[in-house]
C-alpha cells in the first residue's frame, strides 16, 4: 500500500501536488471567481460576520496561524486563532456574528469538538475544515469545507497540512469575493497563482536531494532552531513540531523579530538554524530584516539553513546552506516553504533509526481531551 515508498510519509509528501490540486478542482472558475456552494453558510451569514476565530490543535493549528494573515489581508475580518484545548476554557466572547472555523484533518480531535460545541452552544455559526467524510467534526458543525488529500495513514500530518492551508485560503478569498472588500488584481493574481500552485509544490519536490543528504549530516546534533517573519513563523513553528516528533530532537520555532529579546542567547558555534525568507519582492521591508537577522546569528557561530525564493541573490552570502523554492505570492509562500521542512525531518528522523510512520507515544487522532 506504500506504493513503493519506504514509508507511509514519504508516500504522503509525494502525494502533495495532486492533493494540493484535489482541493482546488471545482472551486474556482475559468474567471478566477470562487464558489463554494456545497459549504451551506448563506453569503448573507458570511457578510454578517464581525469575527472570524479559529480552533485546532498541532500541525492544523499551523494551518490557521497562517490563515489568519489571508483572511485579515483579504477581508478586514478581524480573525484569532487559537488551540482547542485554551479556547474553551478562558469563557471566550462569541456570538451569532462569529463566524469560528474548525481545522481537522481527522474529524475526531476531542479538544476541537469540545471546542465547536461551546461556540455553537453561544450562537456562533461553525464551519468544519476537515479531510474526514462524515465524521464528527463537520457532523456536528454548520457547515463544512472539506480537505482532498484523502487518506492520510502516517502520524504526523504532512498532505492534510498543504490542503488545510488551501481550504483557508478559499474561503478567505470567497469571504473577500462575497464582502466585495479587496476584490482587486492583487486577489486575481493570487487566485491564479493558487490554481497552479500544485505544480510548484512539484517543483520544490524534485529539487529535495541536497535537503536529504543535509539532514543525514545533522543526525548526530541536539537542537535545531527554526526562525521565520509574517507567515514565515507559523511554517517555521510547524518545521520544529515536525522535527520534535519524527526526530524526538529539541526543535523550536522563533519568530525572527524576537531573536533579540531572549532566543538568540541561545546561538553557539554550529548550531543549525532553519530560516525561511519571505519573498524579496511584495514586503520587502520583512526580506531585508530578516536578511539582518541571518547576518547576526551567523556572526556567533549558526549554521544557517536558508529557505529562500528563486532568485534571491541578497541572502546567498549568510547561506552555508540554501534550499530554493519557487517564487509565490507572499501569502502563499507556506506551500512551498513547508515541504522542505517535513522533508527534512523525515530524513533526520529515518538517519537516527526512528520509525516515521508511527513515532513513539503518538497517536494519529486524539480523542480524549
Ligand atoms: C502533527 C500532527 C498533529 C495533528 C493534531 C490535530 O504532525 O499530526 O499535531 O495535527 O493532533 O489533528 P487533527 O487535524 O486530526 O484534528
């Protein structure tokens, strides 16, 4: 069932492109306008709402870190995210004009339940973004936006996460489209953008030895630091959580403004440091700092690994190491940047002789609280 993959993970990461694709088929049109028909909120509903929250827990609530950034970006809805398992229990505000997204790849996270069930229980309308069919999530919810990846069988999530991102970008995009705010050729390119983007993720994926040969190389240390800026921080949050779980290694993720106020004492000669570079063009003002930061932890001693668009010259100086991905959209970039990163931790977890598809004392959905 493997398909000839040594792993379930490795089958899954391969399986991107054509899960990213999945996502996508039906939902845009041949003039870049989204329908979204089968997710049942009225549009009036969706015109309403004041609030948009979003709850998950693990590599899903990476996902709506950085959903967050396209639906504030797109809509001027104001959106929080928060874990399942805090939401519930700080007595949030919420009501019939919040509008709270549910992200699961499994259907079945007890936390995330619980949590929906107390939105509903104040009124709030609650939309699933699930890969599951018919299981309790989107059961138990107003409507849904379900994920194709279809099955996904290793532990830790890899094609879930890359739809889950597209599933938010959607309906960012269809709220944007519906509220007729931000409605311009920024959103056109992105969409178009978007419906290509499985071909990128291709890309990235062919490209994946030098990454490969790396993380062998780096089986023996004990940490790895991940820094990232803007939507940078949550792919980088969710490369330390991959690496934490397949390689049982001390991995964090920093925002890379904070370095200076507290992580960057942690900078020692050889200390490998992930660090994904937001796109040159767009924000550039992010580019350029984080180009300094790269200078700063290099001068005491890291190992820096750059994650860097095609093209981007400014950063090759401070790279003893650079993985190139396709240049996107600065929203988008997650999808390339994150396939690295899980790629990366799957060699590192395989050189220290751990078994990928099934890391110990995990399991692959959680259902008690
Ligand atoms: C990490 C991972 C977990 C899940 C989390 C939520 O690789 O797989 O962090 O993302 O347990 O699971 P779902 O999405 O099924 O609610």
């Amino acid at each position: 069932e493997k398909g000839g993959y040594a792993s379930f993970m490795l089958k899954e990461i391969a399986e991107q492109p054509k899960a990213v694709t999945d996502t996508l088929l039906g939902r845009i049109d041949g003039a870049g306008r989204l329908s979204l028909d089968e997710v049942r909120i009225p549009d009036a509903v969706l015109r309403e709402a004041d609030k948009v929250v979003i709850v998950a827990c693990g590599t899903a609530f990476h996902a709506g870190l950085i959903a967050k950034y396209a639906i504030e970006h797109w809509t001027r809805i104001p959106c929080e995210v928060e874990l399942a398992s805090e939401f519930r229990y700080r007595d949030p505000i919420l009501n019939r004009r919040t509008l709270v997204v549910a992200i699961s790849q499994s259907g079945e996270t007890m936390d995330t339940l619980m949590a929906l069930r107390h939105a509903r229980e104040q009124g709030a309308k609650v939309l699933a973004v699930c890969n599951t069919n018919g299981s309790t999530i989107p059961r138990e919810s107003d409507a849904v936006l379900y994920t194709h990846a279809g099955p996904e069988v290793a532990v830790a999530s890899t094609k879930a996460f890359l739809t889950q991102l597209v599933a938010c970008y959607l309906l960012a995009l269809y709220l944007g489209q519906v509220r007729g705010t931000q409605w311009g050729d920024e959103i056109h390119a992105v969409v178009r953008d978007l419906a290509r983007i499985g071909d990128d993720v291709e890309r990235v994926l062919e490209t994946m030895e030098p990454v490969r040969a790396l993380a062998r190389s780096l089986a023996d240390k004990d940490t790895v630091l991940f820094l990232g800026r803007h939507v940078g921080y949550p792919v980088a949050l969710e490369g330390a959580l991959k690496l934490k779980e397949l390689a049982y290694m001390h991995a964090e993720g920093f925002a890379a403004g904070e370095l200076k106020h507290g992580p960057i004492a942690l900078i020692e000669e050889g200390l490998p440091v992930v660090v994904v570079v937001p796109s040159p063009r767009g924000r550039s003002v992010l580019h350029d700092k984080i180009v300094s930061n790269i200078q700063e932890i290099r001068a005491r001693g890291a190992r820096t690994i750059v994650i860097a668009e095609e093209g981007d010259e400014a950063v090759v100086p401070y790279a003893d190491h650079l993985v190139r991905i396709p240049a996107t959209p600065t929203l988008l970039q997650p999808l390339v940047a994150t396939v690295p990163l899980q790629v990366f931790a799957c060699e590192l977890a395989t050189a220290r002789g751990n078994e990928v598809d099934q890391p110990r004392n995990l399991a692959k959905s959680v259902t008690v609280e």
